[in-house]
C-alpha cells in the first residue's frame, strides 16, 4: 500500500541525493526534468550498481531524457518517496 511504502520510504538511510524526497526532486528538477544533476547522476549509477550486483536488467532508456522523464512521472505519482525508490521502478 502506498502508506505502507511512505513509511517504508521514512525509514530508509539512503546517502546522497538517493535520499531526497521526490517532492524535492520535483522543486529542482526545472520543466525538463534536467536540472537536478545530482539526482539524475545518482539514479544512473544505481542502475549500473544494482544491474552489475543483480545480474537484473533495467528497463531501457537512452540518454539523460530517458532517466528524467520516467524519474519525472514516477515522483509526481509519489511525491512522498524517494529518489531510490523511483530509480529501483526501473526494475519493475
């Protein structure tokens, strides 16, 4: 349930801009779902991390357009979670 992720979300001790709540992602972020640097490098590695440790393959995506986009829709959805949340939706 989604309350049971929030509270999942809160619990979390995610370093970095993993970290960072959606809703903040969604504020920096700009109108290209561009701006936040920092997230969008963060999500990159976590997809190469967790593939490489997994041996799981991510959904595909090509260049920074294709992170920001889904990364954009998955916080709206879900302002209350995470950046590592929305980046481990690329394994769903």
């Amino acid at each position: 349930s989604a309350a049971s992720q929030s509270a999942s979300a809160q619990s979390k001790r995610i370093g970095g801009a993993g970290g960072e709540s959606c809703a903040s992602f969604l504020n920096r972020s700009g109108k290209d779902g561009l701006s936040d640097t920092a997230a969008l490098q963060w999500v990159l590695g976590y997809l190469s991390g967790r593939s490489v440790a997994t041996d799981k393959i991510h959904r595909p995506f090509e260049g920074p357009d294709g992170i920001a986009k889904p990364l954009n829709a998955y916080c709206r959805a879900h302002p209350d979670l995470q950046i590592e949340d929305a980046a481990g939706s690329y394994f769903d």
